[in-house]
C-alpha cells in the first residue's frame, strides 16, 4: 500500500506537471465516458432494469398465431382463451384483457382517456395492489357489476388525489361507474396510456362475445409455472393449438379464421417494443465505438508521453527499479488519468442525461425512468477502470521494455524507440479509421433513408391543415352522431380563414385492411388473399377537398349521397388498378363479402390518389370511403384546411365545436404537418445520436492522424533538413506527408468498409429505400474519410515542408 500510495502521489504530481497533456486526454474520455453512460442510463432505464412485477421474467403475452396471413401477433377471442387456460399445464395462471378508448363525460372539460376491460385475476397475477382501495372481484366481474379503477395520473390530474374518492361514481360514455381502487403510477397494462380499468363482462354484447371464437376481442397475459422455460411453454401451447384445430376442423380449414395456436412474447418485450429495442442497442454499440476511438488516441498519446520520459525511466532502471515496478508507475498513472475522466465523463452524463429525457419520442417506453442512480454511477467508475487496463497496460508494458542503455546514451536528443512508437501510434490511428468507418457507415445509411423517407409523397397536403379528433357518447343514437358532424362542420366553413373542412374516421389508421370485397361480373378472390383486402372509411363531404386529395376520375362525395341514396364510394387508385385492372371503376359496383343478402350493391362515384394514412414507409393498400351519413362513426378526425397558420384558429375552431356539443370531448388538436414529424420522431431520434457519434468519430480519427504526423516529423526533423538539403522541394515533402497519412487511412478504411459490409444488415430494419450494402453510402464514406486524412495531414506536412536545412541539421 506504501508503494501504491507512493505511485499515486507522483502520478498526480506528473499530471499537474503536465496539464496540457492531462487536460487534452481528461478532456476526450470525458466526453467518450459521459456519452456511454448517458446512453447506458437510458438502455438501464428501458430494457435492463425488471418491470415493476412480481417475478417480471415469468410473465408472457400470448398473442395467436395467424399463419394464413402471416400475421403472428393477432389478438384472440375469448374462447380460444378459455380453452388456453385450462389445457395448459406450463402455466400458473392466466388472464385475459383489452384496451379501447372511453369519454369521461362528467364535469366541466369532458376528456377522452384509453381504458382496459379485463379479467379480475389480471392484478394478482401481476403481482400488484391498488394504492389505494381494492381490485374488483372474480364474483363482480361475473355479475357484470359497474365498478372501475383508475390509474395514478387520472387520480391526480382530475381528482387532485383525494383520498375520499373511494366508492364515488365517474360518468364513462354516459353511464355511471364506482370507483373502487387506485392503481400504481407504475402498473401500465394493457397498454402505457392505459387510464382506468373495467370488469371484462362490461365489453358491449358480452355474452355473445364471449361464445364466438371467430370473433379476436383481446390478447392474453400468463405466468410460467417455476423453472419452465420459454421454449418448453411454446411447446406446450403448440400441442393445445394442435388439438383445438382437431376439435373445430370447420374454423381450422376457413381462411377468414385467425388460428389457434399461440406466439408466446416476454412481457418485457411487449413493454419495449422490438424496434425501440434494436435501436436503442445499435446506438448503445454506437457509442462505444466513439469510446474506443477516443481511448486509441489516448493510448496513442501515453505511448508518446511515455517514450519523452525514456531517461527518466532509464535512470530509474539503473537505480534499482524492477520492470514490474516501471509497469506499475505507468498503469497508476494511467488508471488516475481514466478515473478523473470518468468522475468528469459522469458528471457530462447528469446533462446528457435530462437532454435524452427531452429529445427522445413518446414512443419510447420507461424513459421517464432515467437517472443516473448508483448502478450507473457504477458503470461508469466501472469503464473507467477497464478502458484504463486495456488501453494503458500495452503503452506501460512497451515502454517498460526500452533498454535503458539505449535511452541514456541519447540524452535526450533522440531516442531509438522512436520507430517503435511510431509503428504502435501506425496501429492504433488505422485501428481507429477502420471504426469511424463503420459509424459514419451507419449514420450515412441513415440519412439516406431519412431522406428517401422525407422525399414520399403522403397523397394529401399536409400545410396549413388542422385536426381534431371527436368521440360522440355511446348512449346517443347514430342520427345524432351523423347531425353532430354535419352542423360542426357547416359552423366550421363559415369561419374567417378556413378554405375547406371535413371528417374521417381516422386520418392515420394502424389496423391490417380486414373487409373483403367481391366485384360485380367478376370471380371472388380468395378471403385470405391481400388482394381481396380492403380498409373502409365514413367521410364527410369537403373532406377529401379539405386534405388535398387528387380526384383521378369521376366525382368527390356530395351532400347527394345521403341516407336515402344509392349506396355510392369513393375509392383510392391502388384499389382501382387491383379490382379494375382493365377498365375504368367509375359506375362499376362492389359488395362487401359480409353483405350476403340483399341488394347491397355500392357503386363507384369516383377514384382519388393514394394516401400514405398508415406508415410513408409502407406501401398504399385498397381504401374505401364511403358517405358518413351511409356508414355513421362514432369518432371522427376533424380535417380543416385553412389561408394562414392553422394554429391560429385553433382556439376558435374548439369554441364552435363545443358550441355545437359541450359533452363531447377534443383532443389530439395538431396540425398535419406535426403528426408527420411526430411519425418520423424515432427515426429522427436514432438518426440524430448515431450522426452525432459518427461526427465526434470523424474528429477523434482527424485528430489521432494528425497527432501521429505531428509526432513524426518531430521525430525526423533531422531527415527532413537532409532531404531539403539534397534539392528535396516543399512540394515533395508534402507529398511525402500526406503519402503517408492517406496511407494509414486507406488500410484502416479498408477494413472499416469489409467489417461494415457484415455487420450492417443490424441496421436493415431502420432502413426504407436503401439497402444495407447501399454502394453510393460506402463509396461516398470512403472518400469523405480519405478527405479528412488528407486534412489531417496537410498542417503537419506544410510544417514539415518549411524546416530550414541548417537548424534541422543542428537538431540532434
């Protein structure tokens, strides 16, 4: 320990020596450090730390398995999950649940909330009480009794948690409910928006539903039996599946059935979600490549420093001091100079930290969780100390081998492990090159499929557009729905300002087209084909104006295409071109398949251009929109096209819509123009952090090439005044310079460029409209990498070009 503390004590005095060295080197893993702690803080938040459940890695979601439509994640009906639980023997228990949406219609702002129905064994097989009063009963739940819970944030935003709250009643959709129980802030099933829950038996028609096994109503939540596995568990529901199939031979064989057998899913993968997942890892990975390119230069930087101790080191050999004392004073030190980056990386990392908590998008799950708590505290001391061993053990352990004849027979002015130095410091900026390649590869793939993404044309035109989404109660009959948006929308046009206003369903729809249809004087498609597959929407008149649709042929919907009227649509072209290949669909009819009876024919009035509704990055499907006095929605997306900034009559497009409905709620007030941004925010969030990385890998390998030039032609000052000497130019010795840094690069890009060609299909589900070998990406990171040698090495060679012969001769 006395030596240790003896180690210590000069390490720190030779650090403060020389603080110009200590404050390049503190600086650039400081900055290595924090942003790998800070990513680490958000991957330990997200997907490392256990849900808050009992036992978390025992629970899984069990969704069925659709393989006639390769669908593996479908919600299941009722029956299929009473069968589940009771011929599962992998299983402790399970529960069955459902996510919608409900009007809170009470009190002076009604609001529109995401509710769960489920089963009232959800919460024990979960593991988690009420905060305050209690779960609903199996008993209740059979009775069908009217009792909710509500979660946290409802009990505090609405509620102001008050603790009286207990046995009052909430109005939902205009019936009354009793609350009996507060939820913990962190229970979030079935989905994290999810704010009261009701008995499962409360679903509309339950007795029904809970007989039809081709009707999916919700998806199912189990706990493993202990020590069963995953796998042995799939298994075991394999065979049930089998046997159902056994049992029902007329579902089995119908295409328009879903299945079966059940696709088990850890829970915390449901929670995170499979994108969110990959992402966050590859940007993890991301960052400690930029680390280990700030710890090579380091490395690189220590071996130098080193080598300009060489005397001192000699002198201490001949003095008596073993090669394992030498190794020991050098790995001291370096481990100090790491653990002080560290201390500061980690302080960095508290900003970094609440910046990620800022700019990263909702879809994100846990991410309020993030802190720098002990754990990664922890991690970081941790780094520290790892990067210190294995970038600062190979400079201590080469420098302890010099001979220490050699170093004082120089004195000083020179030394012969120069050369040795040199050829490491080669190593490690090649080393370095090859990894800048490999992020700058990532991000350039990114951008790329940014841009392509940004380039899609959405099919409608997203300026100076408004929306606003409406739920009418439950309780009201259709007409009302159908009057309620008919005069909201007439007050809407009158408004100064507003050029267009209409309704949809929903503008952004994330459902699989699930309506079959079946064309006049043509031959069904089959029910499971993707051809026969259509998704339909109720429009208002003036909608499809108000979104800037294109009308390809025919007519828009009119006010004429009212309840009375022949049924007429509007379709979009990728319906067109599927369904009428070889004519014009306009006068021609259709039936939707469940449309037996009857004459039920609706004729096409007009086909418009596709829209991009569900994804830019997926393809259009076959849609259909029908008149909403035809086809009445409870919920509509309110479309308002406006002259100046739609913010602006924000406010005034609310007051005439309350004006018509006090009780209905408006939410999700936004323009078009944001709802896109908000659906590229992830891609821009993963697209940002590996671009900044990829931008500080750039600098570091800038640096670590120029920092090896510069050390060279210190070293070969004497050569250089030879050269110039015997007629050499400026302009050979530049090349000479730069030939030798584009050389460094060049190997170090060439194996950047093989390493990246396999690894990069990590990043193929991120990218649209660009392969993951995309050539013009690597070619074009190829050359911007041999620009930046080139910079790099040009100061260093200019400077190596002006030695005056004369004083370069006197240097040694």
């Amino acid at each position: 320990m006395t030596g240790l503390f003896q180690d210590l004590r000069y390490g720190l005095r030779a650090l403060c020596k020389s603080s110009g060295f200590t404050i390049v080197v503190v600086g650039t893993l400081a900055l290595g450090i924090g942003a790998t702690t800070t990513v680490f803080s958000v991957l330990k938040a997200v997907i490392l730390n256990p849900l808050p459940y009992k036992d978390a890695e025992r629970i899984a979601v069990l969704w069925t398995d659709n393989a006639k439509q390769n669908l593996h994640e479908e919600r299941t009906s009722y029956p299929n999950f009473d069968d589940w639980r009771k011929q599962a023997t992998t299983f402790a228990d399970m529960a069955f649940c459902s996510a919608f949406t409900v009007n809170l219609t009470a009190g002076d702002e009604p609001e529109r909330i995401v509710a769960g129905r489920s089963s009232a064994n959800l919460f024990g097989l979960m593991g988690v009480q009420p905060v305050l009063g209690r779960a609903f009963t199996n008993e209740e739940e059979e009775r069908g009794e009217r009792l909710v819970m509500l979660s946290y944030r409802l009990w505090q935003r609405r509620f102001g948690s008050s603790r009286d709250i207990i046995g009052k009643s909430l109005e939902i959709d205009g019936a009354r409910a009793v609350i009996v129980g507060i939820m913990p802030p962190t229970f979030q099933l079935p989905t994290k928006d999810t704010e009261l829950w009701e008995p499962l038996t409360l679903f509309p028609n339950w007795n029904a539903l809970k007989a039809k096994r081709d009707t999916p109503s919700g998806f199912v939540i189990g706990r493993l039996r202990p020590h069963v596995a995953f796998a042995q568990a799939q298994a075991d529901m394999n065979v049930i599946g089998s046997g159902l199939a056994r049992e029902h031979p007329q579902l089995a064989a119908s295409q328009d059935f879903f299945g079966f057998r059940a696709n088990l899913e850890p829970l915390q993968n449901y929670v995170i979600g499979r994108q969110v997942r990959v992402a966050l890892w590859l940007l993890f990975g991301a960052v400690v490549l930029v680390l280990l390119i700030a710890s090579t230069n380091v490395a690189g930087l220590l071996l130098s420093r080193g080598w300009g101790r060489a005397q001192e080191l000699a002198i201490r050999s001949v003095l008596g001091a073993t090669k394992t004392r030498i190794v020991r004073q050098l790995l001291t030190e370096s481990i100090l100079l790491f653990l002080i980056s560290g201390v500061c990386g980690i302080a960095l990392a508290f900003a970094g930290e609440r910046l990620m908590i800022l700019i990263a998008p909702a879809e994100i799950p846990r991410m309020n969780e993030t802190a720098i708590d002990g754990g990664v505290f922890a991690f970081g001391l941790g780094l520290s100390f790892v990067v210190a061993l294995a970038f600062g053990i190979a400079p201590s352990l080469r420098l302890s081998s010099a001979d220490p004849q050699s170093a004082l027979k120089e004195s000083g002015r020179g030394h012969s492990g120069a050369p040795a130095v040199l050829r490491f410091r080669s190593l490690l900026v090649a080393s370095e090159f090859a990894v800048a390649v490999i992020l700058v590869t990532g991000a350039g793939l990114l951008i790329r499929s940014f841009l392509f993404v940004e380039g899609v044309d959405p099919g409608f035109k997203p300026d100076h557009v408004l929306t606003v989404r409406v739920v009418q109660s439950k309780s009201k009959p259709e007409a009302q729905w159908v009057d309620f948006y008919n005069q909201s929308l007439e007050r809407l046009r009158h408004i100064a300002g507003v050029k267009a206003a209409g309704a949809i369903d929903n503008f952004f729809f994330r459902s699989y087209p699930d309506e079959a249809v079946v064309v006049e004087g043509r031959p069904s498609l089959p029910p499971g084909s993707s051809l026969a597959q259509v998704t339909d929407d109720g429009i208002s008149p003036g909608y499809l104006e108000a979104a800037g649709v294109p009308l390809r042929r025919g007519r828009f919907l009119t006010e004429q295409d009212g309840p009375a009227s022949p049924r007429t649509a509007v379709i979009n072209a990728t319906m067109a071109r599927r369904f009428w290949p070889d004519g014009d669909p306009v006068g021609r009819r259709f039936k939707f398949a469940y449309q037996r009876t009857g004459d039920s024919w609706t004729t096409v009035v007009g086909v418009v251009g596709d829209m991009r509704r569900d994804d830019l990055t997926k393809e259009p499907v076959s849609e259909i929109f029908l008149p909403l006095s035809q086809h009445p929605a409870r919920g509509m997306d309110i479309v308002v096209r406006t002259s100046g900034d739609p913010h602006a009559l924000a406010t005034e497009v609310r007051e005439v819509m309350r004006s018509v409905d006090r009780t209905a709620p408006l939410f999700n007030v936004s323009t078009l123009e944001e709802s896109l941004r908000e659906q590229l925010a992830p891609r821009r969030f993963q697209l940002s952090l590996l671009s900044l990385f990829a931008a500080l890998a750039l600098i570091l390998s800038a640096v670590g090439i120029y920092g090896l030039l510069q050390y060279s032609i210190t070293q070969r000052t004497h050569e250089m005044g030879i050269r110039i000497a015997l007629g050499a130019g400026q302009t050979d010795i530049v090349r000479l310079v730069l030939g030798q840094g584009t050389r460094l690069a060049l190997i170090g890009i060439t194996i950047g460029v093989a390493v990246a060609l396999a690894t990069s299909h990590a990043l193929a589900t991120s990218l649209y409209g660009v392969r993951p070998t995309d050539p013009v990406t690597f070619g074009g990171v190829s050359l911007l990498l041999t620009g930046v040698a080139l910079l790099a090495s040009y100061l260093p060679a200019r400077r190596a070009s002006r030695v005056e012969p004369l004083v370069a001769l006197r240097y040694e």
